[in-house]
C-alpha cells in the first residue's frame, strides 16, 4: 500500500483551492500524464469522474466516487480500475490573508502484475506532484 501525504500553504482561498481541484473536466490541461478526464455523474454533493493515465507505454483508466464537502473536503473512493484499492482526502483550511492550507492524503495499492511494475512508479510520480500541480494551475487562472 502506497500512501501520499501532502500538503501547501498557497496565497488562494480555500474555496478558489476547492474549485480547481473539483473542476475534474479540466485536468488533462495540467495533472502530469493525464490524457484524460471526464464527469460520469454528478450530484449535489458527489461525483462519479473518470480520468486516464497514460505512461511507460500504458493508457489505464479509472473512476472514483467524489464525496463533496464544499471549500471544505473532497472524499474521493474507487469505483473501478487498476486498483486493488484507492481512497483519499482533499482538505482545504483558509488561514489569514486569503491563503489557505491544501492537504492530500491519498492510500492506494495497484493490482497485482505487469501492470504495477510497469505502470506503478507513473502513478507513484502523478500522486506525489499533485498538490503542486493545483498550486501552479492556480497561479495560471487566478493571476
């Protein structure tokens, strides 16, 4: 089981903070090996999203169930894919001067086989620059 614990102090609010990374259509433009990126279903307070990584010569795609706790908690679970196991948490704190703190934790474990050899260390990669990723994209749309 791999887990991912990170975090940012950024000069954006929590809500400006939550919706980027719950603007999931948009991560294919920014998330490191993201090809692709869509909503399956939406709700008030979740959303069913589908993304595909692609490298190492492998395309996988996969879905999870999105939790919603708005400008407050993303709570993300697997639904289907690569994974053996996949769950998360985005959490977003506003401090003073309209920063906030971005947390990410993140627990998964890839199916067993050529796919975790191959495809593991890209995904290890993708999850450990995500935070970063969404710190950088909004330094690009809130300029």
């Amino acid at each position: 089981m791999t887990v991912i614990n990170k975090s940012a102090i950024v000069p954006y609010t929590a809500t400006q903070m939550f919706d980027l990374v719950n603007d999931i259509e948009q991560y294919s433009k920014f998330v490191p090996y993201c090809v692709n990126s869509k909503i399956v279903e939406r709700s008030m307070d979740e959303i069913h999203a589908m993304l595909t990584f692609a490298g190492a010569g492998i395309s996988k795609s996969f879905s999870t169930l999105n939790r919603l706790q708005p400008h407050k908690m993303i709570e993300m679970r697997l639904v289907n894919g690569p994974f053996k196991s996949l769950e998360g948490f985005w959490n977003f704190e506003n401090l003073e001067n309209h920063s906030s703190k971005v947390s990410l934790n993140l627990e998964f474990e890839l199916a067993a086989g050529v796919l975790k050899i191959m495809f593991g260390p890209v995904f290890n990669q993708v999850a450990s620059l995500l935070v970063d990723s969404f710190h950088k994209r909004a330094a690009e749309v809130y300029k």
